[in-house]
C-alpha cells in the first residue's frame, strides 16, 4: 500500500512541475508577444512548407465565425476520409492480416468517434488494418486533440484581448499543436514506452507455441507512436481491446505511472497557459486548483470505494483482505499486477479527463465506484478534462459563476475586465443545457426502444447505467466503455455517433461564439467593487457552481442506477 | 445504400452546425454595433497601452 501512495506523490509531484514547465512554453508557442518558445526556428521549417501546401497564410487572422467554419470544414473532409478509409481498408496496403472493410453502421461510428477525440471502440480486436490504425486513427488522434487545444486557445484570446475583431487563425494554431507540442510529446513519450516494453513493430499475429504446449496468436504493430498520443491527446482508442490492461500496451508500473501522467499533463498545463496570456497567473492557478481538487477526490474516493472490496465477493467466499501476497480489495475486473489501487488512479483519470483508456473493466467496479467514474464525466470533463476542451469547460463555469455572483451583489459580473452580458450568458446557456438534453434524452429513449434495452447485460439499475454511461461518455467525448453493453447495434452506433458529434462539434460553436463577443470588448478596469476572480473564494464558488449545476441535472439518474443498486444490493 | 445514409447523416448535421454558426452570430449582433462607440485611433492607442 506505502508504494501506492507513493506512485500517487510522484504522479501529483511530476504534475506540479510539469504544470508551469509546459504552460509556460505552450502559452510562447501561442502567443508569439511573450518570447520566442524553444525550437522556434527548427518548428517554423517543418511549417512553412505546410502553410505554403495549404495556401495558408500564417500571418492573417480570423474572425470568430470564420474561425469555427474552419473548424467544420477540416472536420466534414476529414471524418468523410476516415469513413471512405475504414469501408475500403480491405483493398489498401499494410493489411498484413488481410482485415476486410469495416461495416458501414460502425465506420461512421469509428469515423466519428476519433473524429470527436472521443475514440470509443465499438470494434473489437483483429478488425483494424495496421494503415487503418496509423494513417486513419493515429492521425485522428493528433488533430482531434490539437483542433480542441485550438478552440482553447481562440478562447482564452477572446477573453484577454481587447476591442478585437479576430480570434487568431484556426489552421495556424492546429498545425502549430501538432508540431509543437503533440508531436514532441509523443515521440519521447514512445520511446520511452518502448525502452518498458511496449512494442512497436509492422509484423502480422504469430501463432506460438507456449510452454504447456498450447498455441497461442501473439499480435504485432505500431503500439508504441500510438500508445504515446492516445494518453497524450487524452483520445483513449486503444489498439487492442483490452486497452491499458494488455500487458503489450502497458507492461509495467512505469508505463501506468506515464500513461496517467500523460493523460493529465496538457489539460493541467492549460491552465498556466490560460494564466500567462491573461498576463495574470493567479487566474490560471485558480483554474488549476478548482480541477486538481476535483481530480485528486474523486481519485481517491474511487480508490476507496474499490480497496474495501465487494461484500458480493466476500460472501461467495473470496478473501479479499491486503496482505503481503495480494492486493486485497474488489478483484473482480481487474489484472492481478493492476490491482483496485491501480484501478482507481487510472480509472478516474482517465474519466476526469477526456481520455477514455482503461486498465480495468469498469462495468465490474463497485455501484459507487463506477458511479465515481460517471459522474467525472457529468462534469463535462473538466476536471482537468481533455486538450483545451477541459480548460474552456472550466471557464464556461467560470462565466457562470461570475454572473451568480453578480447577482448576487447587484453588480453586471466582469471576467478577466470583460463585462458579462446578456448574448453571452444565453450561449452559456446553451452549453450547458446541450449535455443534459442530449445524454438524459438519448439514454431515456434507450430504455424504451426494445432494441436498445435488449443490447444491456444487466438488468434493473446496473442496466441503467450501463446505458447512462454509454451516453454521457459518448457526449463527453470520453470514450471509455462501461462494459456490458452491446454497442455495435444500429441503434447504438447511430446514436452515439451523434451525440458524439454534438458533445464536440456542437458545444464547441457557442464556446467560439462567447470567445468573439467578448474579444469585442473594452476592458473595465478593476476598482473597489469589482469581484476578484484571482483568489481562493472564486476556487470555491467555482467548485459550488459545477457541483450544483451537475448534482441538479443528473442526481436523478446517478440515484436511479449506481445508488440504487448500492442499496438494494446490499454494498 | 448504408453508405448514402450515413454520409448525408454527416452532411446534414454539418449543414445544422453552419446554421447554428449564423443563429450565435445573429445572436452577438454584428461587429459595427460593438466597434459604434468608437473614437478614430482608439484601436492603435488600445493596443500600445496593452
């Protein structure tokens, strides 16, 4: 137990360190009037000639609704190419397994899945062509994450800049992500899954035979590149099915212990770099501390829930005591060497950011565990949620909270000396209600359509929240899977699809909206009444705002599935 | 036939998200209503002063 709560103190040292050291340098990489950022000069070659063979003209600047169009456009062509790849893999190289082209129903799922930075796989494994994985889902991984960083950063402009016309310019800023800071990361993040064990190779199965003189297929292919970005863009797809429990994709202590540290490092860093473009840094720390509260509780309130076992286990006579030759705890779902502690670290990072990649089954965590782990996701991934997504969800909060504030005094609330009006409390409005609309009426729909209910394993409230969980992650772009759920069904595929397309696409154009409204704006300058929005009290009425806002749209359905069957099943 | 529908699956929700584009315009109001109150200048001065 001492060494887990030692893989914790590292994990949360290495992100205190890492939160300045990568902001610092994310906030040069995008905003050119604080300092050249490091490599400046190496990065600009490998641009140029991409900005030349896009007729990009790196220097022009958009407006908001330019800005978002981009956004769409590079979305429409390039999820339209993913669908064509997937349906055609059959008839494309580097299928050394001979794959055949994936269904219709679940290429526009996949398509749309890693599109959407959510990556949920409803294949499963031996169905992906080696060209698939790399030069469809791998590239997906890359400009998923960076066309949310880039939403991220037009955001923070809207909000720091002042009487501005323009947000940057979208294609700028997702080439600049990719070359600056996914790429980097993920390639020294590869190596050093390699130098653990992970391998990365283009060899097809090979049928072995084991030690007890049974056959068994060992699987090949590009792991470690793949394995880096799908932590480090928090997209969480896999190359097996079994995700991070598959010993070929996180083979020991030390790769779990980077694979959450990546899951976490660019989301946290976010908010240094949201501090350093407002040329404020107590703003960005206060950001920080509001998602790294919620993020280390849950942590360890998921931690908690399965280190004290199942007493369903313990009835049937399984010792789950901690002792020197086990973990002790609830096993069920989990590999021996990960363990409930190693569960929980990554279970509830992987479900308070945007990531989705599992270690353990979480369709077999304790109710309340695995109602941890949802709830973390009805958040709105904000804790500290995925690649920019996270941090302009946390400020969307924080408009709210400065508007319950000001009413509170009788004041016209001001964020960052922008005053909060009306069009722009409507939009939040909007990306608020758009969550709770979206999972509770599709999960709703699902329990009365006969298809959708007879895909669930369980029934009564774990069944419930099987279908919960499918749609809240699926909105939430989380991409993580509950288990149970039969989800490759014309119902589910379509739906998720969906919904997937909303959580991203559609949350993101009322987020770029607020950005250019308020970039329009003069700046108020701070005086005696003005609430301050820089300090320890604005942390806690943050935190109150998205408890009550989340506890009031999901208490019901949380209360009907993961409580319902803690009571009723005796927990 | 499968493949139709799903490609004007996506291309109607994106054909929605443009409109959804033009109705959180409409709602901002245009750039010459936000900039009315400006004296000619100010943008340059703004801009030294930040």
């Amino acid at each position: 137990m001492a060494a887990r709560w030692l893989e914790l103190g590292a994990l949360v040292a290495a992100l205190l360190v890492t939160t300045p050291l990568l902001g610092g340098y994310m906030a040069k990489v995008y905003d050119p009037s604080l300092g050249r950022p490091r490599g400046d000069r190496f990065f600009s070659a490998i641009e140029r000639p991409i900005y030349r063979l896009c007729g990009i003209n790196p220097d022009s600047e958009q407006r908001w609704t330019v800005y978002t169009l981009s956004l769409l456009a590079f979305s429409l062509v390039s999820v339209l190419i993913l669908y064509a790849q997937l349906r055609l893999q059959g008839h494309l190289p580097l299928n050394p397994d001979h794959y055949k082209g994936i269904e219709a129903k679940l290429s526009f799922n996949t398509a749309v899945s890693f599109l959407t930075n959510t990556n949920w796989q409803a294949y499963g494994d031996g169905a992906m062509s080696q060209l698939s994985q790399m030069a469809g889902l791998a590239f997906h991984n890359f400009v998923s994450a960076a066309a949310g960083a880039a939403v991220a950063v037009a955001f923070i402009r809207g909000l720091t800049r002042r009487r501005a016309r323009t947000l940057g310019n979208f294609w700028v800023d997702l080439v600049r992500t990719c070359t600056r800071v996914l790429l980097p990361l993920a390639f020294l993040a590869a190596l050093v899954l390699m130098s653990q064990g992970v391998i990365d190779n283009f060899h097809a199965s090979r049928t072995v035979t084991t030690v007890a003189g049974q056959t068994q297929s060992i699987p090949g292919g590009p792991l470690a590149g793949q394995e880096a970005i799908k932590e480090g863009g928090q997209n969480g797809g896999g190359f097996f099915g079994a995700n991070s429990a598959h010993p070929f994709e996180n083979p020991n202590a030390v790769t779990s212990l980077l694979e959450i540290w990546l899951m976490l490092a660019i989301p946290f860093a976010f908010t240094f770099t949201f501090g350093r473009m407002a040329r404020d840094q107590k703003q960005g720390w206060v950001v920080f501390a509001t998602m790294f509260v919620m993020w280390l509780g849950m942590l360890l309130i998921l931690t908690a829930f399965e280190a004290r076992g199942s007493p369903k286990l313990g009835a049937a006579g399984a010792d789950q005591r901690a002792v020197a030759t086990q973990s002790g705890g609830n096993m069920e779902g989990k590999e021996v060497r990960i363990g409930p502690v190693g569960c929980g670290y990554f279970g509830s990072s992987t479900t308070s950011t945007s990531d989705g990649a599992v270690n353990c089954a979480h369709d077999s965590l304790t109710p309340l565990g695995g109602g941890t782990t949802m709830v973390n996701m009805m958040f709105g991934e904000i804790s500290p949620g995925g690649t920019g997504s996270g941090l302009f969800g946390m400020l969307i909060f924080a408009l709210l909270a400065v508007f319950i504030a000001g009413l509170m005094v009788g004041r016209t609330p001001e964020y960052l000396g922008k005053k909060i009006q009306a069009p722009e409390m409507k939009l939040v409005a909007i990306y608020i209600l758009l969550p709770a609309i979206f999972i509770l009426a599709f999960a709703g729909a699902s329990v009365v359509v006969r298809t959708a209910l007879n895909a669930r394993l369980n029934d009564g409230p774990h069944g419930l929240s099987e279908i919960v969980y499918a749609f809240t992650q699926g909105f939430n772009n989380n991409g993580s899977a509950f288990g149970g759920l039969s989800a490759n069904t014309q119902w589910y595929d379509t739906t998720l699809g969906l919904v997937m397309l909303v959580g991203r696409l559609g949350a993101m154009i009322p987020v770029l909206a607020i950005a250019g409204s308020l970039g329009r704006k003069r700046h108020i300058p701070a005086t005696a009444g003005t609430f301050q929005t820089g300090t320890p009290l604005f942390a806690g009425l943050l935190f109150g705002v998205v408890i009550i806002v989340v506890g009031l749209t999901y208490f019901p359905v949380v209360a009907l599935g993961p409580v319902v069957e803690h009571l009723v099943g005796h927990f | 036939m499968a493949d139709v529908v799903f490609v004007a699956v996506l291309l109607a929700f994106f054909a929605l998200a443009v409109l959804f584009v033009a109705a959180c315009d409409r709602l901002i109001g245009p750039d010459e209503e936000a900039f009315a109150d400006r004296a000619p200048g100010t943008a340059e001065r703004e801009r030294r002063a930040a």
